[in-house]
C-alpha cells in the first residue's frame, strides 16, 4: 500500500488590482477545501496584507527548488455579459482547470481573515474621535484605468447631505487615485494601508461606493461577533459591470444595464469622462482640480469633524 503523497507546493501569482486579489482569496479557500493535504500554497500579489492570518498560505517561495507557479488568470470575464456566472467563479475555474481538480465555490464571498488580537483593538474611529461611533465608509471616484465606474462627486454629496445627522460617513480611497473630497464626512483618504482598511471594514455598519475593491472587502470582511449576518453595501454600479456578476448577497447594486442606449444589450465600455467635468456635476475644470487634492481633516481634528456630520 501506498504511503501519503507529498502536497504539491504551488506559488499563485496575480499582480491585478485590490479587488481581483479579494476575489482570489475565495479561491484558494475553494482549493484547500475541496482538495485537503493536496496543495502547498504561497501567493504572489501586489496586496500581501489581504493574506495576512489566512490559514491557507504556506511559505512557499516561486525560487524553491520543485515549486510550480500558477499565473492566476479569468478568462471568464469575457463571458460575463451573457454567462450565469459571478466574479469569484473566475479565477476557481482557471484555477480548476490548471491544476486538474474540481472545485467549485461553495461560499459566496472572499476569505478575509483577522487575527483574534485585531478583532479586540478598538476601531480606527473610536482612535480618531475617542469615542466608538457608528459609521459607514464611502468612497467618491477610483482608479483611472476604468473611469465611467465613477459617479458624480454633486451626486455623493448629496446622498451625504441627506444622511446628515443619521450617518457618519467616513471617506476612504488610495492617494494616487481620484478621490474628489466630500463634506461633512471624516476623511482618511490616503491614509489607510490595506489592512488598515480591512480593520474599518470590520468595524463599519456598511459601504457604499461604486464597482471597487471596497464593495468586494463588504463581502469578504466578516462582521464582528455581537453583529452576525450580512454587511449592507450599496453599490452605484451605472453600466459598467453586469449586476450578476459582482453583486454579492446582502448588496444594493444599482445598475442602468438594459435601461440606457449605451449598455442596451450588456455592459457599456470602460471609459468616460471625469465625473467632475460632467454637465451634471456642474464643477469647473479649476474647481474639480482643486476638489481631488482638498487637504485632509488633521487626525487632530477627527472629533469636531464627527460632531459636525452628526449635528
């Protein structure tokens, strides 16, 4: 009788953005799942904060003698229009089909894992304001590769506004992208890592923002124990991306697929022109510039800033 085989070390390699790296988690949990003792796992990403704690990377390097590096890959996106399927089944078929295994996604969400001694520090809020206020994080424009997934800032302003005392909104977005500054919300734009931002996931009540990484860590981020099910995510989605194929359970996704000229029969192209030079948002081109490289709220300022989104 054959003793047990040695698992196949394997490096999974993908230098996509934040949000396809989210997705990935789910299928490397998919893999070890459905092929226990089978796989040594190390990951290749640009993003290695969203593997931090996950019980599923081994220290597997791509320069170890007998290791195989999987480049990550989702063909499937070229489907997403007119196939039943959603975002996290990408990369698990690829990655089924390369390795010769069958696996499927059994969870609807990514794998992000936090630590138990992170789960018992206080949220970044509770650090800023001193005291541990609800809150959901917003985010106002993204990368600049994909621009008509941005709505117009006018329009984030006033969903803000109308929330005015209700909600505490906290802005979020990575410093070299656009992030136009909105107005009575506490901002941390630029001033979050990764699992930074992980960790305010985990404490907010919910997000909204557009098609971003964000929308995908409301999925994967787990609530904290004393707030169990599903994280409320409202997604102003426009007609970019098919509503099957990133929308998770629990999420608003508000899209115009099917309802405009340009994404009559599916999705619509990637680009369109800034949200804050746009007839609706009615901005100057000056002013527009000015608006993406506000100053930040001082962390000094964090209280005032919160007492006056609440009052």
């Amino acid at each position: 009788m054959d003793g047990p085989t040695e698992p196949r070390r394997i490096v999974l390699r993908n230098h996509l953005s934040l949000g396809d790296v989210i997705t990935l988690t789910a299928s490397l949990r998919e893999l070890h799942e459905a092929c226990p003792g089978r796989f040594e796992t190390g990951v290749d990403t640009c993003f290695p904060d969203v593997w931090e704690n996950n019980p599923f990377v081994s220290p597997v390097s791509a320069d170890d003698p007998g290791v195989t590096v999987f480049q990550c890959d989702c063909p499937l996106i070229h489907e997403s229009n007119t196939a039943p399927y959603h975002y996290i089944h990408a990369f698990t078929q690829h990655l089924a089909q390369g390795l010769d295994v069958h696996i499927k996604p059994r969870h609807f969400h990514g794998h992000i894992v936090l630590g138990e001694e992170e789960r018992s520090w206080g949220s970044r809020i509770w650090e800023l304001a001193g005291t541990d206020l609800p809150f959901w994080l917003i985010v106002s424009g993204g990368k600049h590769d994909f621009t008509n997934k941005w709505w117009s800032a006018a329009r984030w302003q006033r969903v803000v506004d109308y929330f005015k005392g209700r909600i505490l909104f906290v802005q979020v977005g990575e410093k070299d992208h656009c992030h136009p500054a909105l107005k009575g919300v506490l901002d941390l734009r630029g001033e979050t890592s990764v699992r930074q931002l992980i960790r305010l996931t985990y404490h907010s009540q919910g997000v909204t923002c557009g098609v971003t990484s964000l929308m995908h860590l409301a999925a994967a981020v787990p609530f904290p124990p004393e707030k169990p099910g599903l994280r409320p995510c409202v997604v102003v989605a426009g007609g970019r991306e098919p509503a099957h194929w990133e929308e998770y359970p629990g999420h608003q996704y508000l899209h115009t697929i099917g309802a405009l000229p340009c994404c009559t029969h599916g999705a619509a192209g990637s680009r369109a022109p800034s949200p804050d030079t746009t007839v609706a948002n009615r901005t100057p081109p000056s002013a527009s510039t000015q608006s993406m490289k506000a100053p930040r709220t001082p962390t000094t300022n964090a209280r005032a800033a919160c007492q006056n989104a609440w009052t």
